[in-house]
C-alpha cells in the first residue's frame, strides 16, 4: 500500500516541475535559440526512412569545372542499388575503417614517408570485416573507346565527339592521398573487387598509353607507389598500400579524362588496377586522389586550375559537387583559415583550430591545447581532437544534454551517445568550431550527432594530430586553395 500512495506524489512533483519550466521558457525563448536548435529525432537518423534526393542548392564555386558529388548511401547515391543496403550502414564498421584510416594518415605524418609499403605482395582480398565507407564519390569517365563496336555504329557522332563512348567511373574522392586509380581490364574476381560502371579496358581506348619504365612519371612514383617495372613491355607498375588494409596494383598509364563537358584533362595518369587488398566497398571503380603531393589530380590539373579545388560533402539526402579551381564569382562568401602544409607529407592538407563554442560558451582550454593542427580530410568521418580538447567538449555537450541521460552504449570510439527513441524532438546545442584566421563551422544538427552519437572523439594523445571528419564538413563548401595557401569555408551549399 505504501508503494501505491507513493505513485500519485511522484506525478505531482513531475507535473509540477514541467509546469514550471515551461512558465518560465517564453522569458527566455530568444536566448536559448541562440544556443540551442530543436529538431524531429527522425532527422538525426543516418538516412531518414523518407529521404528523397533533393537537387543542388547553389552553385558551385567554379560554375562551370564540377562533376556531382554523393554518399555511398542513400537516395542520392548511384552505385547502391538494393532499397536494404541504401538505408543500412553499419556504423560501428564505418568508425572501425574511420579509425584505421586515420592513424594510418598518423603515422604517415610522423615518419618518413618513403619506407611506407613498396613491393609488399597483393594478395586477394579475404576479410571478415564488411566495409561500410561513408566516403563521398564522384562520377568521372576515362577513355576514349572509339575502337568499340558501338562507335562504330555511330561513326557519325564519334568523329565530331572522341568522348563518346568513354566509360563512366564512379570513384571514391580521396583528399589524403596522391594516386588516382581505376580498376582495369583484366581484372578477375578476387584479385578486384566486384564493381558496379563497367570495368574500364584500355584496349578500347585509342587514347590509351602505358606509362614507360624510364620516364620521369614513372620514377616520380619513387619509393612509395612505384612497384617496379615489367621487363618485357617496359610498363611502369605502381602499388597504392592504404595502411587501413586496402591497396591496389598495376600499370601506371595515361588515357583522357572526362570529369565534365568543362574539364577534360588529356594525357591523365592514373594507376590502372589489376588487383586490389582489403574491402573497397560501395562497387565503387577506384579512387580519385587529391591530395597535395606528386600524381594528384589537383597536382595534374593545378596549371589550369590555379592550384584549387573545392567540395561540398552532402547529406545522405541531397546532392553535393567536387570543382575545380577557385571562386569565379566575387559574391561568393568564403571564411578563409591558413593552411599548413607538412614538408615531409606533403599530401595532407592541415589546419588550426583555435576555439570551441557549445551551446554559446567557449570551452575553457588555452589555444596550445589546439597546436598539433588537424587534418582536413574527405574520408575522415568523425572529427579527432585532442584528449584535453575532447574532455571538455564532451562535458559541455552532455551538460547541455542532461536531459536525455543515462548514456547509451558507446559505439566503437564515440563515447556519448543516446537513446531518443522516447522522444519526439532533441534540443541538440549549437556547436561552432572556430578556426584560425576566425573562418567558423556552425554545425547543423546532424553533423554534431551521428547515429545518436556525440560525432566527435579523441585522438590517442596530446601530442596527435587531429582530423575534420566529413560529417562535420557537410553542406559547407570546403575550398583547398593550395595555390593560396588557405583553406576557405561556404556554409549552405549542398
Ligand atoms: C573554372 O573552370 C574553367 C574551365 O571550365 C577554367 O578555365 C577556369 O580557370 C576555372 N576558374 C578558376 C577561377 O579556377
């Protein structure tokens, strides 16, 4: 009987303290919207059941150098075909790739580069470990084809357009890594990987050519990526190692490629793979490396393009974009923070942060707390900051949160996470990271909590290097002006 009497005066006191907090809310509805955003918890879903593809939203920064841009998953994505395997993403594997990737970039930063992977055997891949990339592809072709039967038919159109019949790739863009590459004819299973364009065959290709032995390309690949040579065709070979796992190999060549009616890069080397490691999933064909070292696109294309290029990483539901070159337009509001660049790792492209703002108060950690830099990167996921850094946003945000506690079960290395089944709304609080130079990520929503998660973790010391992960650069357009050596930010774009 005691328990019963007792039941009633709890709902009171709940009652009465939800009246008072809600009396109190109309006085202070303008300064909590300052700090907090009140969103469905449908929204913060990875891929909202509802989601539909919605179209670009501006223009990108060099309107007429762009090819699309999407995530391996969801509506807008053209390479997941099954409706299952489109909304399912196993977090908890993409953040295991995340974090293979990242201190792979890790050590690639902090040892000399040059010793890293050479002449290691490919074997077939054989992994238990299912990769969910979370990783942006684009869309580009490569070749000319106009050998094949089908131009042949159309001999009228081939001879005013030679790109007719080039083959469409859809690839994996990579800002931490230099060697393009596309999966090449021969190509068996398991030496390749199951994908979903079709497999690109330079024998088609009029505008195909090996890359030979002793050619300055071919020994710019030096002790990293090249592999030797074949003595009998005199073929430069190449090998990427990931250190995630994952590699390719096989021929360094040249064919034309066709990012766009716009872009059209002749002689483009790339790695024309014949048997890769690891799980490259999503059937994607290869990777498109941008990053700032020897071989890059951006290093490929940087006499045309000034040295620049630019991204807007979507949102599983809406369309983004990969340009080239700078802002063609003055109108184009860039936030502009210094970017950094390491001698001995030249591909990585770092930046400072110098603040944290959560819920309209800076966390209390002197800027040095910052000084290891972080690196801005397409295949990051969650962004890494260091411990101290961590520790701090990590109790502002779950003070802020305290209303949806206890904690839920950590996913792999993200630590705060939440069960909102119970609610229909989250007042998720704002979360801005403020570089140096004063350029600012105001985080939407869904870029703070990944899967119910707290989108952000800690590196493993004070003295590592951090990362921006993608989640937390969506729908900004990231401008890498290399040529200018600053990294600019464009909120809304995608
Ligand atoms: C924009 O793209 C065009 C090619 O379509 C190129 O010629 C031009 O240099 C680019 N502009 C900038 C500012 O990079």
């Amino acid at each position: 009987m005691k328990v019963s009497s007792l039941q009633p005066m709890l709902l009171l006191i709940i009652l009465s303290s939800s009246c008072c907090l809600s009396a109190n809310a109309g006085a202070r509805d303008h300064h909590e919207l300052q700090r907090f955003m009140v969103v469905p918890t449908s929204s913060l879903k990875h891929i909202p059941e509802d989601a539909t593809c919605s179209g670009h939203k501006v223009k990108p920064s060099n309107s007429t150098a762009w090819v699309p841009m999407n995530r391996p998953h969801g509506p807008c994505s053209s390479t997941s075909s099954r409706a299952s395997e489109d909304m399912g993403i196993d977090v908890d594997d993409m953040l295991l790739w995340d974090q293979l990737r990242t201190s792979y970039i890790r050590t690639q930063l902090s040892t000399d580069v040059g010793s890293v992977g050479a002449g290691i055997p490919i074997i077939a891949r054989s992994t238990t470990v299912s990769n969910r990339d979370y990783t942006p592809s684009s869309t580009a072709s490569v070749g000319t084809n106009s050998g094949t039967s089908k131009s042949i038919q159309k001999s009228d159109q081939t001879t005013t357009n030679e790109h007719q019949d080039a083959v469409s790739q859809t690839v994996v863009v990579d800002t931490s890594s230099d060697i393009p590459w596309v999966q090449c004819l021969p190509c068996p299973i398991p030496q390749c990987h199951l994908q979903k364009d079709p497999l690109y065959d330079p024998a088609k290709s009029s505008t195909f050519a090996p890359i030979p032995c002793g050619s300055p390309a071919c020994k710019e690949l030096g002790s990293s990526y090249g592999n030797g040579c074949s003595p009998t065709t005199d073929e430069c070979k190449y090998i990427v190692n990931y250190g995630d796992g994952k590699a390719t190999t096989g021929t360094y060549v040249t064919d034309t490629l066709t990012m766009s009616p716009t872009i059209v890069v002749k002689d483009f080397r790339f790695g024309c793979s014949h048997a890769v490691r690891g799980s490259f999933s999503n059937q994607n064909a290869g990777i498109l490396a941008l990053g700032g070292g020897r071989g890059s696109l951006l290093e490929q294309t940087a006499d045309a393009y000034g040295n620049a290029f630019s991204y807007c990483i979507p949102k599983p539901s809406s369309a983004g974009f990969l340009s080239l070159g700078g802002p063609v337009e003055a109108s184009f509001k860039f936030e502009y923070t210094p970017l950094i660049k390491n001698k001995h790792a030249p591909t990585f492209y770092i930046v400072h942060l110098e603040a944290i703002i959560v819920a309209g108060k800076q966390l209390g950690v002197p800027p040095t707390a910052f000084a290891t830099g972080a690196v801005m990167d397409s295949g990051a996921v969650v962004t890494q900051l260091p411990p101290q850094v961590y520790a701090a946003l990590r109790a502002a945000f779950r003070s802020a949160m305290a209303a949806y506690g206890p904690l839920a079960a950590s996913v792999r290395n993200l630590d705060t996470c939440y069960d909102f089944t119970r609610f229909p709304e989250v007042k998720v609080p704002k979360v801005s990271l403020v570089f140096a130079g004063g350029a600012t990520l105001d985080l939407e929503p869904a870029s703070i909590i990944l899967d119910g998660c707290l989108a952000f973790a800690a590196t493993p010391g004070e003295e590592s290097v951090g990362f921006i992960g993608n989640v937390q650069q969506q729908t900004y357009e990231v401008l890498y002006d290399v040529g200018g050596g600053k990294v600019g930010f464009r909120r809304g774009a995608c």
